[in-house]
C-alpha cells in the first residue's frame, strides 16, 4: 500500500460545505437524542396551526372586528380604536420576538470553547473539530452559523409562514377576511429571516469579541445596554435597528440582499475574530470549594450543601457567572432605562410596578438552561446521590445569584415610578413566580432544559402551565395601575382585557378584589411550586445523570 | 475468599428499545474474590457493571450487591461501593483535590485533608492538586476517578477498564493496591478487555460477548487444552459467538 505523500489543509469553500452537512445532521441528532423523533416533527407541525389561528384572528387583534361591540359611543370607538394593536405594532412584536430569539441563540464563540475544552469527554462536537484536524477556524464557525440559520428556517421560520398560509385559506373557506395576503407571505418570510440573520450574526461577533479579551468581555455588556438606550431614545429608530422590521415597514427590498450580506459578512468577521486558542492551560486555582462549603452553613451538612457549593464553583470558575448575570440584568437595565424615559401614562397599557414582577420569574428558565449548560454531571452517577438533589441544588443556586438582583430591580422600579406601596406586593409575586417556573423547569426538563425546547410535549406543557397565571397576573396587575387611588376595576379588566383603563372607574372595592386576587394566584404559585419540588423525586429519582 | 455473596445477579437483563444490551444472566461473586468480565468493545461490559450498582434501571430480572437489592435501593450500593466507570470524568471545573474533598462530604467522610493528601501523594498527582480537572491529561483524570472509588475504602470495587488510561508504572502500582484490597478482605468486580489483567489478578473470570454470557469460572475450567492461555480462550469463545450470533439470526430469519 502507497503511502499518502504530502497534502496541503482543505480549502476554505471544503471546509465550510463538509462541515455545513455534516453539522445540519448533528443538530438534528442531537434534537432526536433528548426528545423522540415524532415530538421533534410536532414542534413545526403546532408552530403552523398556532400561526394559523393568530392569521385567522389578525382582524381581532388590530381592532377591525369586535366580538362584542362594548363601546357604545364614536369617541369612546375611536378611543379603542387607538389602543387596539396595529399591523405595525404587530410586525414590532413579531420582529423584537425573533430578533431576541436570535441573540440568545447566537453565542457561538462561548458554546464553542465549551465544546473544544470538553472534547476529551463524553461528548465532542464538530465545532471542536480544528483542534485535532487541519481545519481553520473560520470556515467552521460560519458553516455553524449557516447551519444554524438553516435549520431555523426549517423549524421555525418555514413552518410559521405555512401556519400563515393555511390561515389565509381556512379564513377565504369560512368567509373570515384577514388582513394577510398570499403575495405577502415571501415578504414575511424574507423579512424574518433578514431579522434571524442579523440577530444570530450580532449575538456571535458580540459572543467573539468577548472571547478575545477581558476587554471585550467587558465591552459587549456595556454596548449592549448602550445600544439599548440609543434604541429607547430614538436616536436609532426601533425599525431601523431591525432591519427585517425595517424592511417590512417600508417594503423596500433592495434592503433584503444588502442586509442579508451584511448580515453574513459579520458573521464571517466573527468567525475571523474568534480565538484560536486550543491550548489547555494548567494552572494552579485558590481554594474556592472548601471557602463556598463553609459560607453555605444555613443549607446544614448534608449533600444539599456539597452540591450547592459545588454548582457555585462551576459557574464562577467556567465564567458563566458573569455571562448568566450579564444576561440576566440586560433586559432589566433596558426596562430600567425605559421606565426612566418614557411616560407610562401614555401607554395604552396601564404598565406598574406588578406588571413587571411575574416577568422576573420567567427569567428563571433562562437562569436555569444556563446552569445545566456548564458541565456534565455524569460523574455524579458513581455517587450516592439522586438526580433531583441535584436539580433542587440547582435550584438553590439559581435563588442565590439572582433574588438580590430582581429585588434591586424592583426597589429601583418603585422608586421611579413612584410606587412604592406596591413593593412588598410585587416582591410576593416575583417570588412566586420564581419558584413555581423555575420549579416547573425543573420538573418538566430535569437536566436538559437546552435540549427540551424543542420537544413539543414538554414544551407545551410548560407553555401552557407558565403562560396562563402569568397573563392572569399581568392583567390583573392593570388595576393597580395608579396605587394610591385604587381606580381601577376588576369589571374594566374583566370586560376589555388590555383595552381595562386606570381612570374610568373608581370603584376601590374592586381594585382590592384585584388586589387580593393577585395575592391568591402568588400564593397557589408558591403552593404548586413546592409540589412541584416535592414531584421531582417521583420523576427523575431513578434516573441517571446525564445532560 | 468466603462462601458469603456479595453480588448475586439473577436473570439479569437489560433491553434498549429492541436491542438487547444484555440476555439475561446468572452471576455470584463472593467476598475475596476479584471476579473479571472479559469481552470485545461494546460486548455490555459497562451495561453489566452499570445495572449491577445502580447506574441503569434492569428490563429483567434483579441483582442484590452488599445484601441490598439494587433497583430498590441504588443509593445505598453506590454508598457502600467504589465505582470507577469506564469514560466518565471528573467534574471540570473544581481542581483535583477539591473533587476528592467533594466526594469526601458526600460520602460525610472524617479526616478529609489527610485523605486528599494521601490520595493525590499514592497516584502521584500532588503537584496537579490545584489544577482544574478539565485541564488534566486522560491519564491524571483517571488517577482522580481511582482515587475518588478508594477514598472511603469501600469493601467491594466496581472497575469498569481501570487501567486503560495509566502508565505502565501506576498500572503495576494500582494492580498491587487491589492485590492488598484483596489480601485484606475486600472484593474487586472488574470489567477489562486486557486480557493480561484477568491472567495476573482474577480468581474467576466471565466472558461475554454480544449481550450473552459464553463461559464463566476459573482459569482452569475455561481452558480447553492445558496449554490454553487466556487470549487463546478468549478468540475461541468470542470466534464462537460470533457463529452462535449469526446462527441466531438465521434462526430467526426462519
């Protein structure tokens, strides 16, 4: 047999078409090996129905069609008018969803050093694959990127438009009208997937910077919330900072191809930027487990507290402390700096201090996947302890880093709105609301909360179980807009959902029915949550750990 | 070695889907005894060894280890064994000697820094103390394992393929440290596929290939002609299999 004589390293375009394959089947593999095929094949299939239903009810939710009239004057009519969504503030909400969505998915540079430094574990992906074979990091990193835009279009993006499209045609067969058209179908497309690009494009070349240095590290958090001033004071108009909103808006698709290559080229720039850096550098750490195990003493001396300080060191060691509170107090600093701003009188939405507490408590999924993300636990499975003493330390971890945050967060919120008598009230709810998501996380996902979000039961579940107290939260929370004089009522809610306004009643009884309503779902959130707690033994108490 | 069993497996068996990891078996090991389960890659080593300490739930029959019964009650083989499992490592972000003081606390071990140090000085990792174990060689990730399944000085072992990482010198070292566990009393349940262990150390020895147990008992029983060494034995029985396998299928088929 001839022996292979010298070779030169694949080329870029090898490189980057091998990978994109080849990481379009991982990702799906991936997906299959947490949740069955079929489940994963039912998360498209509901995205086209759920589509499909808000595309039939479009008429409703920009104000064209009233169930029921209850307006019973032309002032009273044009003052809903007003406060019904518009077709623009319908492309808002589509667009900031997806764009978040995007920046959230986006972090390559982080989750591939993750997987370069794991390799020699039980799991090694193709993103660690320069550091053993003759590979350039660039065309890795942007097939990543591709892939990853790829296999949205295929999961969401594509299935939504479907959703849409079925719409339009089960409205025409019923004699609905919808504002959406058949020609408008392409445009939407295009335009969510301009705004896919651009988010998953900014979210790796912030994620890259951050990996090159400290500075960086530094300096993404601080442009981000800079960005987001600059956003709330239309300096740069929210249309213009998203460009597939932008492009929707105005309808000019000339923008399309400049901003998708744009979109890639930054892509491509943070694919450049990310370090190349396989080195495994051993070094001697201080003491950190033993310092953390004797801070924990409230938490006694049982394993409890082992593995709470354990979970600490990782986060703080791995560097997912800063990143996890980074992520955490962004959008907080954004509502800050947005509350700061703007006039929550002029809101249609009579936004307070309540309407923001349950929204801390969602958080927690997010607070949650990160903590799971950090490192295998397989080791563990040698040891006398029990998957869910591991999620509940999970759990205790994720009370620790972030109840000091949302109660700043919800001092600073009643000091500039001028709320204070909705303090401890607020404080209640943001409690609930953490225990029983962050419980429900635990208990519907156990160790694979990344891994779950694309399994259609599990999702739904939790879709359905966190969704409903916390829109029931959010809207009663809409009487206790003005909270010294109570003018709200439970009936203006009750009747008119988000159209209840804060001025039209001053019937205090009711506002304190609200009030005290608020209280009892907090309450039976704190009651299911430990339920919840007390479920993880019966569901995952035989199993092994694994992530 | 005693009459008295420390590992009793019966009808033991273990299904995934409609791949049978493990046919259902029969399996005694008694105290001083330091029992090997020889067989090729992916012949349900680690499957065995994973159902006999808690680690995976059986599709069949049962198994009781210490005395207690293991799909009962998990927690408390896996408290009064050492487990060292085939791939698994450390945990990434705390350094050596902090997953040993780990394990120390969840086994709520006295003494802890005196372990530690013993442990980190046998495997000859000290001056790896204060590394993360992320950043260790395969070979010290491993010596960390071994150290964590000695630490607590369980009366019976689990070794899933102990030596596959270690250097010749700490292979011998640590073949001597199980020798001594032997000599004082306690019990070693060993996976390998290195054949030369199983002639140097085991009492008895099972060999399994494919799920299905093709022979099981001393050196001696096994062999066919007195001058039989363990590799000879183990291509018959595993060239063997291979045929059973095939002859299975065509059964089947049929």
């Amino acid at each position: 047999m001839a022996l292979a004589g010298v070779v030169e390293p694949p080329t870029f375009s090898v490189s980057f078409r091998a990978h994109f394959r080849m990481m379009f089947r991982e990702e799906w593999r991936q997906n299959v090996d947490f949740a069955r095929k079929r489940h994963i094949m039912m998360f498209p299939i509901m995205l086209a129905l759920v589509t499909m239903v808000i595309t039939i009810g479009l008429r409703f939710l920009t104000g064209e069609a009233d169930i029921v009239p209850v307006q019973d004057s032309a002032e009273a009519a044009a003052a809903q008018a007003d406060k019904a969504l518009s077709w623009d503030d319908l492309k808002l909400g589509l667009h900031i969803s997806l764009f978040m969505f995007s920046l959230g998915m986006g972090s390559f540079a982080f989750i591939g050093r993750n997987m370069v430094s794991q390799r020699a574990g039980g799991k090694s992906y193709l993103l660690a694959g320069p550091a053993l074979l003759p590979l350039e990091l660039p065309p890795v990193y942007l097939a990543y990127y591709c892939k990853e835009v790829a296999f949205y279009l295929c999961l969401i993006l594509g299935p939504a438009v479907f959703g849409m499209g079925l719409g339009i045609l089960v409205s025409s067969f019923f004699g609905i009208s919808t504002p959406l058209l058949w020609g408008s179908l392409l445009v939407v497309l295009a335009c969510m997937l301009l705004t896919m690009m651009q988010g998953l494009a900014m979210s790796f070349f912030a994620s890259a910077i951050w990996s090159r240095s400290r500075i960086g590290a530094w300096l993404v958090p601080l442009s981000a919330v800079a960005a987001g001033v600059i956003v709330a004071l239309d300096i740069v108009p929210f249309e213009w900072a998203i460009l597939g909103l932008q492009v929707q808006l105005s309808h000019d698709f000339t923008l399309i191809p400049i901003a998708m290559l744009a979109s890639l080229g930054l892509a491509a720039l943070g694919a450049h930027l990310v370090p190349t850096d396989f080195e495994v550098r051993v070094t001697a750490r201080d003491e950190l487990f033993e310092p953390v195990h004797r801070r924990l003493g409230f938490l006694g001396n049982g394993p409890m507290r082992t593995l709470v300080a354990k979970e600490v060191v990782d986060v703080w060691r791995s560097g997912t402390m800063f990143k996890m509170l980074g992520s955490y107090c962004v959008p907080l600093l954004f509502l800050l700096a947005l509350a700061w701003m703007a006039d929550f009188a002029r809101f249609p939405i009579p936004f307070n201090l309540l309407s923001y507490a349950p929204f801390l408590g969602f958080f927690g999924f997010n607070f949650y996947a990160w903590l799971n993300a950090v490192d295998s636990p397989d080791f563990l499975n040698g040891l006398p302890v029990r998957v869910p003493q591991l999620l509940r330390a999970k759990i205790i971890v994720y009370f620790l880093m972030t109840t000091w945050i949302s109660v700043i967060f919800l001092v600073l919120m009643a000091s500039m709105l001028d709320q204070w008598a909705g303090l401890v009230p607020a404080l209640i709810v943001m409690t609930a609301n953490s225990v029983y998501i962050v419980a429900l996380t635990a208990l519907l996902m156990g160790l694979r909360p990344n891994k779950a979000i694309f399994d259609t039961s599990t999702m739904a579940i939790f879709w359905a179980a966190t969704v409903v107290p916390l829109v029931a939260l959010f809207l009663l929370s809409f009487t206790q807009g003005d909270m010294s004089l109570y003018q709200s009522g439970f009936t203006q809610v009750a009747s008119e959902g988000i159209d209840a306004n804060a001025t039209t009643t001053n019937r205090i009884g009711d506002a304190e029915a609200s009030f005290s309503g608020i209280i009892a779902i907090s309450v039976g959130l704190l009651v299911l949550g430990a339920a919840f707690l007390a479920m993880l033994e019966r569901r995952w108490g035989r199993s092994a750990f694994e992530n | 070695m005693t009459e008295e069993a420390l590992v009793e497996a019966r009808d033991l068996g273990k299904r995934f889907g409609d791949f049978v990891a493990l046919h259902p078996l029969d399996v005694t090991v008694h105290a001083g005894e330091l029992f090997g389960v020889f067989g090729p890659n992916g012949a349900g080593k680690s499957t065995f060894i994973k159902l006999l300490t808690g680690q995976l739930a059986p599709s069949l029959g049962g198994a009781r280890v210490l005395g207690t019964d293991v799909a009962k009650n998990p927690q408390k083989v896996k408290a009064n064994v050492g487990i060292v499992p085939e791939s698994e490592s450390p945990p990434s972000y705390l350094t050596a000697a902090e997953y040993l003081d780990f394990v120390c606390r969840i086994r709520d071990l006295d003494d802890i820094e005196a372990k530690v140090d013993h442990w980190l000085d046998w495997f000859g990792i000290e001056d790896k103390r204060d590394a993360l174990c992320k950043d260790l060689s395969k070979g010290q990730r491993q010596k960390v394992m071994l150290a964590s399944a000695l630490i607590h000085k369980p009366r019976l072992l689990f070794l899933d393929e102990p030596f596959v990482n270690l250097d010749p010198i700490y292979q011998r070292k640590c073949r001597g440290l199980l020798m001594e566990h032997i000599a004082n009393g306690g019990t070693i349940f060993l996976c390998s596929h290195i054949l030369e262990v199983a002639e140097r150390m085991c009492t008895r020895v099972a060999v399994i290939d494919q799920g299905h147990v093709l022979a099981a008992g001393t050196l001696d029983e096994l062999r066919e002609d007195p001058g039989e060494d363990l590799e000879d034995i183990f291509i018959r029985l595993v060239g063997a299999s291979v045929n059973l396998v095939e002859e299975t299928q065509v059964e089947e088929e049929e």
